[in-house]
C-alpha cells in the first residue's frame, strides 16, 4: 500500500499548477475481527478498506483559499487514479466560489518520516479458541479486533510520512447471573496467552465477590482507589477543551487557573504526550512531526499547551505538531509509589472503582466532571473487597482528582488502548497508573 499511495501522489502531483498546493492523507485497515455474546462466536470476518483525503490550496493575490475532498479507494490502481483525479477537478471548482482562509498556511518542507511496527497476532483461525476457551465457565461478551493499520502523508512539495502497525485489541466482559459485569481490556502487538491467563486469574477472584448482595452508598465524600481505566476516562477529559492553545486563548479552558500560576495539580501529577511507544504516528494531518514526548505537566505545573499549525499561525507562536483539535494523541501519565499488592491494604475502608463513564462537564470553567460509575465498582472494608456497589453518580473537579486529594499513584503503569472502530479502528490509547484519592465526591 505504501507503493501504491506513492504512485497515486505522484499521478496526482504531476497535475499541478504553479499556483497550486496539494495534501493527502491516507487512513486504512486489514483487520479480522470477532464478535462474542454468551461466551460463543455470533460473527466473524475481516475489513480491508483504505481512505484518501485531498486537501487543495490555491494561492490568490488576496491569501490562501482551501477546499477538502475524501474518497474511498478500490484497490484498483488506475481507476483510483482516475477518481482521484476528479475529484482535484471538483475541488477547483469548489475553491473559486470560496473565501480566502485567513489562517491557511502553505505547506512547508519538514521532515520526512516511515515507521513500520510488526506484531505477533493471532490467526484468523485461531482466535476464537484463544479468546474463549479460558473464559468457557462464564457468560462472556466482547470484540476481537486485530490485524494492520496504516496511516500514509504527502504534498506536492514533496515530504512524505508513512506509519504502519500491527496490532489487536480484546475487549470483553464477563457477566454474573444477577447480570453484573466486569470488564477487561487486553490489547498490544503481540498476544499473549500468559498475560490472558493473568486477567482471567484476576476476573475469578472478583467475580467471587460481584455476586454477593449489593451496597447501596449514601451520597457524600469516600477514600477512592480509581484503577487505571477509570483514570483513562479522566484523562480523555483533558483533550475535551483542556490543554489545547485555542482552548486557552479564547478562556474556554478549564486549566487557565493553572496556566496563571493560581492553582496547581500535585507534585505527584506529571503527564506527558508521548509518542515514543509507536503506536500512534507522530506526524499530523499537515505534515508535522511532534516531539517525540512533550512535558504537558510537570509535577502539577503547566508546561506547554498543544499547538495546532493553525494556532500557531493566529496567536504567533510556535506550533507543538498538535491535531487540529489540539487533543491528546499518546498522553503518559507519570508512575508513583503505590505497589500493586497494597492497593487495598493502604485503601483500608473506601471504594475501589475499576471504570467511570458517560463523563461530561458539569462546570468547565471551574473544571468540575461529572459521570457514573461503571461495571466491577466494590466496597473495600479493612483492606478486603467485601461487596459491589449500586451505580452511583460523581461530581469532582480535576483540581481535587489530579490535585488536593491524591495520596498516591501506583508503581505499575498499564497501557490502555482506543478500542473504538467508528468509521475504522482506532490508533492509539493511554498510559497510566492507578490512582488513590483520600476523597471523592458522590451524589447520587
């Protein structure tokens, strides 16, 4: 594919007019994927579909006019060619009827960029004994998704980036006849039947205590372990608006107070977009390439927004490589000291929360979240998981979940993939450790 996103750049380039500048970014997939309900296989199959967006600047003695097509390719080599073609033809039309961009750029010569990570995934054939023999015992329900993403960028002043992984993701849950769940996540570039064995050990000691009878919380303010996936949803909140330039200058963003130097996270909170275990490609839709890490924060201070080309170009400064959305791409956050196996122990009595969902913001400017607990939620009473916990509602804001109320994060750190597949397998996901919160703010 990569030869062949080179034959259709070169194809479409050798069209150009002088006073023309063409962009193209290519997403794609060949993945197998197997869907599971009741512990048994409902659907399998595999996708192989690649995408192509054009991005066309005219250059006019008033500034830059830009117009956007996308096309679905064939396979089909001089037919994608052909439509590609048309679809450069469209777009001239298109952009003589459109305003000048004041924010447009010309494309600009960076460095070029390839980057091909294999893996060791399962064979079609294979997977579904792999996935459900351990599980066989309980009512399980979940998505294999694995096999090639591609990610390909080229302008017709010639810089080129290529980004191709190999990869998977099993995302699953595994339910109690009182229809409770637990849910788990097992994602990387090379399966692991040891790692698997290591969950399914996991899942059988809290199933254990998921089906004793339910506690149901009064609202008010508990000592909280929030496990690594729940901390994902939380750092998800920060790409919502947070740490984005645009966010900042037009004081739309919550973290403006730690901007100032009014307020602070803990010394304990450092987060990082980290780029370096190259599963997500460092170079944007522009052409740019990020750090390979950028110090978002730094021992609760703010060190550096993420800076779209666009941004740069409106406030003056220097652009960081950021998405357009200026959201977070590979976000790292920082290890503590708390070891796994005193979790619980330290915790003594409080709430031990493995996911949160349906975040939204229920004051942004003062960056107060809110959402639900979700799945294997426990009541910890002297260091021991003693029952589940009915769902309740959390009102919080960052600056006590990220500052005055942690005691500690954990030593191990996991890495928590993007398992969605709208539209086309996600890139990417998190690292982070647990979280152990002297407080925590429940509702409802």
């Amino acid at each position: 594919m990569k030869d062949d996103f080179e034959s259709l750049s070169q194809s479409l380039f050798s069209e150009r007019k002088s006073s023309e500048h063409i962009i193209l970014n290519l997403r794609g997939e060949t993945s197998d994927f197997v869907r599971v309900n009741q512990s048994r296989v409902r659907q399998i199959g595999s996708v192989s579909e690649i995408q192509l967006s054009l991005d066309y600047l005219l250059q006019t003695p008033m500034g830059l006019k830009k117009s956007s097509r996308s096309l679905s390719l064939t396979g089909n080599l001089a037919d994608d060619k052909a439509r590609l073609k048309r679809e450069l033809d469209l777009a001239r039309e298109e952009t003589l009827l459109l305003p000048v961009d004041p924010y447009a750029e010309l494309p600009q010569i960076f460095e070029s960029s390839s980057s091909c990570r294999r893996g060791d995934l399962l064979r079609p054939e294979e997977i579904g004994l792999k996935i459900l023999t351990p599980l066989k015992e309980w009512d399980a329900a979940g998505l294999y998704a694995g096999g090639k993403i591609m990610r390909g960028f080229s302008h017709s002043e010639g810089l080129r980036h290529w980004f191709e992984t190999e990869n998977f993701s099993w995302d699953y849950s595994v339910y109690t006849p009182q229809q409770r769940a637990i849910k788990k996540t097992l994602a990387g570039s090379q399966w692991s039947d040891e790692a698997f064995s290591f969950q399914v050990q996991d899942l059988r000691q809290s199933l254990e205590v998921l089906t004793r009878p339910s506690i149901k919380l009064k609202r008010g303010s508990y000592r909280v372990y929030l496990a690594p996936a729940a901390v994902n949803e939380l750092l998800g909140m920060l790409s919502w608006g947070c740490v984005g330039e645009a966010s900042m200058r037009n004081a739309e963003s919550p973290l403006l107070k730690l901007r100032a130097g009014e307020a602070s996270f803990s010394d304990k909170v450092s987060l990082y977009e980290d780029f370096s275990n190259g599963f997500v490609p460092r170079f944007n839709s522009e052409g740019e390439l990020s750090p390979e890490c950028l110090t978002i924060i730094e021992k609760g201070q703010l060190k550096s927004s993420l800076v779209s080309r666009r941004s740069a170009k409106e406030f003056g400064i220097q652009s960081t490589g950021a998405t357009p959305s200026e959201g977070l791409r590979s976000p790292r956050l920082a290890k503590g000291n708390l070891s796994e196996e005193s979790i619980l122990k330290t915790l003594g009595s409080g709430l031990y929360l493995s996911n949160l969902h349906y975040l939204n913001w229920s004051d942004q400017p003062a960056g107060r979240v809110t959402g639900m607990t979700r799945f294997s939620c426990f009541w910890v009473e002297d260091g021991k998981l003693t029952a589940p916990i009915e769902t309740m509602r959390f009102d919080d804001t960052l600056f006590s979940i990220f500052g005055s109320a942690i005691e500690d994060l954990t030593y191990a750190s996991n890495w928590l993939a993007d398992t969605g597949t709208y539209d086309m397998r996600s890139l990417g996901g998190a690292e982070t450790p647990g979280l152990l919160l002297r407080d925590f703010m429940l509702t409802i």
